[in-house]
C-alpha cells in the first residue's frame, strides 16, 4: 500500500459532475502519472461538499486547501504549483466578498465556519465507494456495538435519549418510533428507508446517498437489529442515478464484508438490504403513499392509523426512516445520545442540514445545529443576498413552506419555532427571495407544483388547490378582485383542515403565509392594478416620455411584436393593446425615456 | 379495553373498540353524511378511501378534522359532528366536487337516483363559492356500459367493486391532481378491455358517469311497429325489486303487477325467462349427469367439476382470464339466450312468421345481458336470437314514460307456452339458486327416486363461497357455490392446481346473485335490501305448485313436439354453445 504524501478531493457529486468533474479528475490522472506521482498524490472521488455554488470543487490534504469553480483547463496548474512546487494558486481560492481576501483554508471560509456536520460528516471527505474509507471513520462500529454490547432496548433507549427526529419533514422521535415497530408483532418486519426526495431544490438526501451511502446502510441494520426485522428496502427515485450506483455498490461491498446477509459479525444477526425504485412522484414521500408505490399500487396515501410501525409494507410492521434521519444514527450510538442532545434547542436536538438556493450569494447544501437563526444561515453562511439586493423572505420546508419575512430572521430554526411561524422544516429546502420577487406570483408558482403533484386522491387537495391556483392566476393577471383574498384564506384553511395527507393538509401554507405577511402586495394587485415588484406581466405599463424621447427609433426596430409606432426624430408611442411587456424597448432606450408603471 | 366512553354532539356513549366515528353517530341518530364510503355488510364489501372528505367531523384537541368514515374511537373521544368549522369545511368540500362537475342534473341518467345530487340538497348548496376549469373526458360507450366520465367525482366505489370484489382490474385511477379520474388503463375503451359487463361498477356509482345503455327507445320503436310481433321474457330477480322503483319495500313480489305492466305496455306476449331457466336445468343438469357417470366409470379424460354457464358476466370472465380452461364450464346456454333461440324457432313456427317478424324483448337484473345478446354465435343470418335486453331499472323507466300507475295495477298471469315454469326456475335469481334447481332434477333422474325435501338449506345464504355435499343416493355430490368474480377466480384457482374437490359448482359475478344485478334499482350501499330481495326469492319458490323443473309441462311437451331428448342434436344446435379465448 502506497503511503501517499498528498490526497486531492475531487466532488463527484451530481453538481460538480454537471460541471466536468469528471474530466478534472481524469486531467489528474494523466498528469499525476506523466509527473510520476502516482505514489505520492492519491486522487479521491468524493460526495458533495455542500458549496455548490463555487463548484467544482478540489481541496487539497493535507494542509485544507480549497479550489473553488475550477475548470479542467487548471488542473495542470495546481499540479505544477501547488503539488511540484507547494505554492498555493491564488486565483483559484476562494474570496471573501466583504473582505475580498483570499481564503486557502475551508475551515475559514464563512460557508463553513457555523457548520457541524453530523449527517454530512463525510460527504466531501471520503470516497463512497470504497468501505474501507467509511469503516476508516468509524464506520461499522455502532453497528458493531450494537451487536456486541447493547441490546435492541438499550439502543432504542439510547436513540429515543438523543432526541433524534425525523429529518423527512414530520419531526417524529425517531426512538419511539422505532419502539412501536418493535413492539408489533410480526413474522416479518421491515426497515425501509425513504429516499424519494422530492422538494424542488433539496438534495441533501441524494449528497447523502452519493457521498456516504454507508452511513445510511449501516443504520438501516441497527434498525433492523433494534425492530426485529432482517429486511430493509431503500425507495429511491429512479432519478437520482448517481446515488443508485452508490448505494448498489455499498450493498455490494457490505456484503463481501460481512456487514449485511447472514450472521453479520457472527452475532446470529440477518440483515440484507434491496433497492425499490421510485417514479419521482413528490407525494411518494408520504410513508403510506411510498409503501403502496412499493408494493405495485398506485402511488397514493391511505388513512392513517394503521401506521406504518403497526401495518406497513405488505401489510406488516414497517419502520420508516429518511435519509438524514438514518445517517446520524451510527454518530449518536458512537459518540452517545448525551453528547448528541446538548446540541440545539430544548425540543429539536442535533443539526439540520438545508439546502439553501434562491436569491443568495451561497447556494448549497448546509448543516447546522438547531436553533441557529435564519439570519445567520442566510448571511453568514449563505452570505447574504445576490447582487446587493434587500432581502424580502426566506421559504422553508419546501414547496409546501410558509414565507417568511425578515421579522423572522432572528427566530431560532427548530421544528416547532417554524410551525409557530406559520412555515415549517420540511425537509430543509430554504429558498431566499428579494426585492424583485412578486409573493403572489411565488404562492401561486408553489401552487402550480403542489397541484401538479397532488395524488388527486381527496376531494380539498384535488380541486381545492386547483381553485386556489385558478385565484392566484386571476389576482397576478390583474383580473382579481378584493373578495378573492377572503375566499383563498377561507378555502386555504378547508383544504389544510380537511385534506388526508400532508401535502394537502400544508400546501396552502405559502398562500396564507404570504397573505399574512405580505397582503399589501395583494392589495396593490387586486385595488391598484400593480404589482409592487414589477413581476405581473399583466399590470406591467411600459410608455414613452414624450419629453425625454429624441425618435432614435431603437424602440422601434428592437419591439418583437410592432407595437411601438413613430416617425424619426420624433417621439415614439406604444401600443398598449399589442404589448407584450417583453421590456426590450426598457432595456435598449439609452434616453430612460420608457418609464414601467 | 372492550368498550370505548366516547361523545358524540354532547351525547355520552358506550361503543366497542374498533367502531368508527361514523358507526358510533349512526348508533344515536347522528347520520354523518357520506358520499365515497359504502359497505354492504354481510358480503365483506366496503369501501372505505377516506378521499371525498365529506364526513369529516371536529375531535377535540385534534390539530385537523377527522374522517368519521375511517377514524376509530378513542377512550374521552369528544366529537363535534355539526360545529361550524365541520359544516363550513364538509360544505366547501362539497361546492369543490360540484365545481367539478356537469351541472345537467335535469337531464341525467340519474337525476332522482343521484347520491351527489342527494348530498348537495342534504348539505343545503345554494351557491358555488369556488367556479372553475371542469375536466372533460370523452364518452366511451361500450356494448352494456356507458362510461360518462365527466361526471367521475372519484370516490372509487367502482374501482373497489372491479379490482377488490371482482378482481378483474379494468378500472382505476389514471392520471395525477386535477386530472385524476377513474378509467381503463391508458384511457381504452371499455369494449377493448377485459371488462365482463357485470356492472357491479354501475351499480354503485353515486353519480351518473357509469350508466348502462338505455335500449328503451328502440323497445317503443318495436312496439309501435305493426308489422312485428314483440314478446318479452322476464328474469326471476326482476321481480323481486321492481317494486323498489315504485316506492315499494325491497323484497316485494310483483310478479302479476310486472305481467300486468308488460301487457299493457303492449308486448304480444308476455313470457318468462324462467321457463327458459327449467330447460337449462334439463339441459345442464343432464350434462352433469353424464359427465358423473362417465367419471364413476372411470373414465379420466371426463372434465369435473362442471360449471354453470348463466351469467354472461362470468363467461366472459373465464374466457378472458382462464381461457386454458374453457371446456370446463357447462355448454348450455344462459336461460335468456335459450328463450331467444326457442322463441324464434319453436315459437315463431307455432306463430307460422319469420323470426325476422319477431322482436324477442329481455327484461333482465343484469347489463351484461346487453352484450350476451350481441355476442354473434346467438344471431342467425345476423338477426339475433334476443333483440333487445333491458335492465329493471330501463322497465321501469319505460312504465314511467308509458303512463302506468304501477303500484295499482291488477296482478296478470304469464302467456303460454313459454310463461309456465317451477320453483326451480324462480330461485335462479339468487347465489345457490341454479345448483339447487339442478340438484333437484338431476337427483330425481340419477337415483330414480323421488327428493325426500325439497328445500336445501346448506345451498343457500351470502357467504362468498359455499360448499355442501348432497347424498345422490350413497354417491356423496360435492357442491361449490361462488358469488362475485374474486371467489369465483379462488374456486377456478383451485381447479387450475388439481385442488379442486368439487363436482359441480355454481357461479354467478355478482353479489349475492342476478338480485345483485348490475341492473336492479339501486342498493345504495343498503345490504338489507338484497337480503329481502333473496327472502322474496325463496318465498315465490315456495308460492310455486310446481317446483321441480322436470315437471313442467310445457317443458315436458317441448321436447315431445321439437327437441327430443335432453343434449338431443337439436338441443345441442339451439341451447348449447361454445366459448372462446379471448386474451389476444
């Protein structure tokens, strides 16, 4: 075995894949052995590092280096300079925006600095696909104690002292309902990991997958272990590609090593693990919905009780898991379920990890402890908003989220603080919004989604979202009139307290939310005819002053549709009735002479 | 804990554990409206999606209202049914499914018999809060069943009925959100899918977007046309529940009032099929006879056990689903397809006109009938052996449209010769009715002696499937009974692996037998009322002189002037049949 001197980190998540990681590593490879430095530099195809925006990303061991956005055209100068000759690349590190220094180290970058990463702790830092990395990490271990040492109640007692909740968005004591499984009797059981993702813009269950499927294979087992199943299935969306091939390769691995199949660790123990595909339906997400998607039937949630813990996957006692929720388990059972829960707050123990996106300097995947503040998720590890621009509200808990103003921002994030706040954690989707964006072009935009996603099984979400978005459409077309701000809250409120399952019992949440907070901006639409942040094509009004024009006729010749008329040198006019409020008169008139109303 | 203390609207009670809010409110008179739930207790069949959200009732300390439908009682349950945050979200509910929905109330199938249309009165509906796009589907019209799609309000009573009960899984919802809707899978039409035509579908749609074909139009046309001679045959369960159509309790015989409406409707003759049902049992039950001394003579090739072969709906079944298996069930035809092939050959000569002069009219419990009358091997130079076969419900509506006052006509007696029959024939309108007629004759000639009783206890009942043994005289007869196509499918399963243990084994596809029928006057979930239905049943079968199809004379002098002997040649050419596999 080669004792290397350097190891290079290269993300092969899907993101920085998208943007030729794979020719970066490969451009590695061939100069690392044109150098002859095969055995000194190692090359390590790691997971997400969670700084999306600036990938791709290679970081450099061991002294912590950080290449942000680098391209294959520079991998021969961080070879030359940075491995040959240990002279760092400036241009290639990352720049603080406020204090325009280059920072080398990632540790010192703002992203980072308030991060813990529990369920990311090896994202970014081991190869996925080989075990030996995560058993170098302590992987296997908490499985191995498990077995050893601590009885199914003992665990179960340990996870339930930890605090631990569901990461999928439902916030429900992990230990307890990993007691309830256990406590149903059963000749068959089953451990089932929910891994259909479906918040627009989260992927922190996919970085998982792609950068330490192990972590999540070996809570499985313990699940296992702890319920008294020997079956686990893993519901992944069929996109998630990437992550499929991870985790077809951990399984593969696990098995060679002992670690799944038959008397695992020769403690009389069974456990294997399968993979069920998913169509990327978002309300497959719902426990009931996947177990029936997994069973052959249509993808659609039934009534709950029977729970899944009592009456699961072909009708036995079921334990389902997300993700996030899977992969801090080995951490709390290595470093102990004290030391788990004297992080966060009082009720939500631990850390969430958010995918941030939206108007914001920083988009990517975060994990912070509980109770951080969406002040400091957003401008200290997200960095603030983009271009300079005033913050306007944050959506968190995915499509289904309440907006938030900046009110807000000094509320601590936990499970209940954000519920309290009329949103909700969800899955951790956290989408940043400005000055520009128009909220009921946002609410009806999440409409828009949920209705495409709803199963259509009950009778509040089928239609009643399909109403809401029909008023939402009217409002931003200028069409609506003030009554409809009353019938969205009273219809937003039946279709929360009457829908069977959680998308519809929350998807109006962005509509009340943005009514409570912003219903100004309904107003302005319905009484004024305007939308305050210049989003509704339909209220928009381009003119001419006619003061200010000098009849170059750019307008003119630049208009897609002809309906700006006029002669040279003399003022031009538009059309109202042939506008189609494109803006390419706005953006080319070098006189400001087009006004917006 | 046994029992659950529970409140319900300010009322203290005791209910047991596992009872539903909805089971406990209907207990004090509190009746929870409900539009997608259903249950036909006895026969195992509910359904029970929690999706229409109409019952949905206030729990206290609940974050959401609650399902009455499918949510259990606790222990110190407090249940608001009538709160307002209750009635103002059960009625919102209800103007959401009403904007989706054709307003043409005046001129639907089943306006008067629409449990939408019911709910929204009850719910007092006075104004649509929440107008929107409407789904448009187009029609599919298939030989027995009209799909109106637009009019699906998805509570998925019939995709239950289809996949649950009858496992035949033509239906289901297709599509997601707003779009979703009930259909055949990639939207085909039902005539290109393996649907048997039972019409369990039909006969529990709430509203009107399952319908069967309406044929009374061209039934008026035939009657009104001097030149042909329209008779009618009438299946023994129509009489059983026609009444129901007329404001009568379930399970009132009208025999003479449905003779007495026949005739002055202006049929030629008015017959029944249930003289056609004493052929079949000499037909059929002379079959299993020969095909039970072939096997106690040891012949191995002999197909047992022998099936029956009435319900167009389960003919259809097997020969899409156990095609290998086709020569297992009987040949005979169904009573009405040999009534038919009768009438336009033995009838039509004694008449002395062509059997193109005679229009031959079913009134039957079934829409199946409707394709089974189509199906090409009954038609002779293409003019079919039964022209036209109408539901109860079409007869009923024809009454209506003609004028009669039904409930005060005077009781009439059948023509002959194709009106006399037994108690044999009548019972084949319930599950276990066809094997009991059969074993009734088929004991009679086997043994050569006379039934010691008549009546046979073990055959009858609701259970799903059944199985008795009849003493044929020391040979120990061993019986299978199914009803619904997902028992029947069990018993064929069997079958299939050499399991079997039966000789003989009556079918029939729907619940409780033809007075389940896919064209009966609704049930509306009320399983009492084929509970009546079956008393009534039984009870003309005991009014019956004779009750024992081989005795009946007409049947006796059929074969003596034109058929000969049972499974004679010409039997077998006009009461007999063949079946076809039909899974490419």
């Amino acid at each position: 075995m080669s004792d290397y001197k350097m190891h290079l980190l290269i993300c092969s998540g899907t993101g920085c894949k998208a943007s030729e990681s794979e020719d970066i590593i490969n451009s590695f490879t061939s100069l690392i052995d044109e150098f002859g430095l095969e055995d000194e530099v190692q090359i390590v195809r790691t997971g997400c590092f969670g700084f999306c925006e600036k990938g791709p990303i290679v970081k450099v061991l061991p002294d912590n280096t950080f290449y942000v956005r680098v391209s294959p055209g520079d991998t021969e100068e961080i070879l030359k300079e940075h491995i040959v000759k240990g002279r760092t690349v400036q241009r290639l590190l990352y720049t603080d925006p406020v204090t325009n220094e280059n920072i080398s180290d990632s540790k010192g970058i703002g992203f980072y600095k308030k991060q813990i990463r529990i369920a990311l702790r090896n994202c970014g830092f081991i190869n996925p696909e080989n075990i030996e990395e995560y058993i170098a990490r302590d992987g296997y271990m908490a499985l191995g104690k498990c077995l050893a040492e601590f009885t199914p109640e003992e665990t179960i007692q340990e996870i339930k002292e930890s605090g631990l909740r569901g990461r999928g968005g439902g916030g429900f004591p992990t230990g307890l309902k990993w007691e309830i499984t256990r406590k149903s009797e059963a000749d068959q059981k089953y451990v089932v990991c929910n891994a259909d993702e479906g918040d627009p813009g989260a992927f922190m269950d996919r970085s998982i997958l792609e950068g330490d499927p192990h972590s999540v294979l070996e809570a499985m087992a313990i699940c296992g272990y702890c319920i008294g199943a020997d079956k686990g299935l893993v519901y992944i969306r069929a996109e998630y590609p990437l992550a499929i091939e991870r985790l077809k390769t951990a399984i593969k691995q696990a098995r060679e090593y002992g670690l799944l199949g038959n008397d695992i660790m020769g403690a009389k123990f069974n456990f294997d693990i399968e993979l069920r595909y998913g169509a990327g339906a978002f309300v497959c997400g719902e426990e009931t919905a996947l177990i029936h998607s997994m069973e052959g039937l249509r993808g659609e949630p039934t009534f709950k009780p029977p729970f899944p813990s009592v009456s699961g996957y072909m009708g036995k006692p079921t334990n389902v898991n997300n993700v996030e929720t899977f992969a801090n388990i080995p951490v709390i059972l290595n470093k102990g379920a004290n030391w788990f829960n004297k992080i966060g707050t009082e009720k939500s123990k631990g850390t969430k990890v958010f995918a941030l996106a939206g108007k914001i300097n920083n988009v990517g995947l975060i994990e912070v402890p509980m109770g951080t503040t969406l002040r400091e998720v957003i401008y200290d590890i997200g960095g603030g908003i983009k271009n300079g621009k005033e913050f306007k509200s944050v959506q968190t808990g995915g499509p289904s989220g309440g907006c938030l103003t900046k009110d807000f921002l000094d509320t601590p994030i936990d499970y209940d603080n954000l519920i309290a706040a009329g949103s909700m954690m969800g899955s951790g989707g956290m989408i940043v919004m400005d000055e520009d964006d128009c909220m009921v072009s946002i609410a009806r935009f999440y409409l828009e989604f949920t209705l495409e996603e709803s199963c259509g099984k009950c009778t509040p979400c089928r239609v009643g979202n399909k109403r809401l978005h029909e008023i939402l459409d009217k409002i931003t077309k200028g069409k609506g009139e003030v009554e409809d701000i009353e019938r969205l809250r009273v219809l937003s409120s039946v279709i929360k307290d009457a829908s069977l399952c959680g998308l519809g019992q929350s998807s109006p949440n962005p509509v009340l939310s943005t009514i409570a907070n912003f219903e100004n901006e309904y107003l302005a639409h319905v009484n004024d005819g305007k939308c305050p942040a210049g989003q509704c094509k339909a209220l928009l009004k381009y003119e001419i002053a006619e003061d200010l024009c000098t009849g170059c006729t750019l307008c003119f010749r630049n208009c897609p549709v002809g309906a700006i008329t006029g002669e040279r040198r003399q003022p031009h006019f538009i059309d109202q009735s042939i506008c189609i409020k494109c803006g390419v008169c706005f953006e080319k008139c070098k006189f400001d002479a087009i006004t917006l109303t | 804990m046994d029992t659950i203390n529970l409140t319900i609207d300010n009322k203290s009670i005791v209910v047991k554990n596992g009872t539903t809010i909805l089971e406990a409110a209907s207990g004090i008179g509190v009746h929870v409206p409900t539009l997608c739930h259903m249950k036909l207790h006895d026969l195992n069949i509910e359904n029970k999606p929690g999706g229409c959200r109409v019952c949905v009732v206030e729990v206290e300390g609940r974050r959401n209202l609650a399902p009455a439908c499918c949510t259990e009682v606790a222990e110190g349950m407090v249940v608001n049914t009538h709160s307002i945050r209750a009635i103002n979200a059960r009625r919102t509910v209800m103007e959401l499914i009403l904007s989706d929905h054709p307003a043409d109330c005046l001129i639907c199938a089943k306006s008067g018999n629409c449990e939408l249309q019911d709910m929204a009165h009850q719910l007092g509906i006075r104004e649509i809060h929440y107008q929107g796009e409407q789904s448009h589907y187009r029609e599919d019209t298939s030989p027995a069943i009209i799909r109106e799609v637009d009019k699906c309000i998805m509570c998925r009573r019939c995709e239950m009925m289809c996949n649950e009960v009858q496992t035949v899984g033509v239906l289901s919802a297709i599509n997601r959100g707003f779009n979703s809707v009930v259909s055949p899978a990639f939207e085909m039409n039902l005539d290109h899918s393996v649907c048997t035509y039972c019409g369990q579908c039909v006969a529990v749609c709430p509203t009107g977007a399952l319908t069967e074909v309406d044929e009374t139009g061209n039934v008026i046309r035939a009657l009104s046309d001097p030149s042909k001679t329209v008779i009618v045959q009438t299946a023994p369960a129509v009489r059983a529940a026609l009444g129901e159509e007329f404001g009568m309790e379930a399970g009132t015989l009208v025999t003479g009032k449905l003779v007495a409406s026949l005739k002055q409707l202006g049929f030629d003759y008015v017959f029944d099929t249930d003289f056609a049902a004493d052929l079949t049992i000499m037909e059929e039950g002379t079959e299993l006879l020969n095909r039970l001394s072939k096997h106690l003579s040891g012949d191995k090739d002999v197909k047992l056990p022998i099936l029956t072969s009435c319900c167009p709906a389960w003919v259809k079944f097997f020969e899409h689903q156990f095609p290998e298996m086709k020569d297992i069930p009987s040949t005979a035809r169904s009573p009405q397809q040999m009534f038919g092939s009768i009438a336009k050959t033995y009838f039509a000569d004694k008449l002395g006109i062509n059997r193109e002069d005679l229009v031959v009219v079913s009134i039957m419990p079934c829409v199946a009938k409707k394709y089974e009358c189509g199906r090409e091997e009954f038609k002779t130079n293409d003019n079919p052996d039964v022209d036209y076969a109408l539901t109860t419900r079409e007869l009923a509506a024809l009454i209506k449209i003609s004028n009669i006052d039904f409930r005060t006509l005077p009781n009439e007696t059948f023509d002959n010769p194709l009106g006399e029959s037994t108690g044999a024939a009548v019972i084949f309108g319930t599950t276990g009715g066809v094997i009991e007629a059969a074993v009734r004759t088929a004991y009679e000639i086997h043994t050569k002696k006379e039934l010691p009783r008549i009546d046979f206890a073990e055959l009858r009942g609701m259970e799903g499937i059944r199985k008795a043994t009849i003493d044929f005289d020391g040979f120990p007869l061993k019986i299978g009974i199914a009803h619904g196509l997902g028992n029947a499918r069990k018993l064929l399963e069997d079958i299939q692996a050499g399991k079997s243990e039966f000789h003989a084994i009556e079918i029939m596809s729907c619940p409780g037998g033809c007075i389940g029928g896919g064209g009966q006057p609704y049930h509306h979930g009320n399983a009492e009322v084929l509970k009546k239905r079956q008393m009534a049943i039984y009870q003309e079968d005991k009014n019956k002189v004779i009750r024992k199809s081989h005795e009946n004379p007409y049947i006796i002098e059929l074969y003596e002037e034109f058929l000969g002997e049972p499974m004679s040649e010409k039997a077998h050419h006009l009461l007999h049949t063949e079946y076809f596999d039909r899974t490419e």
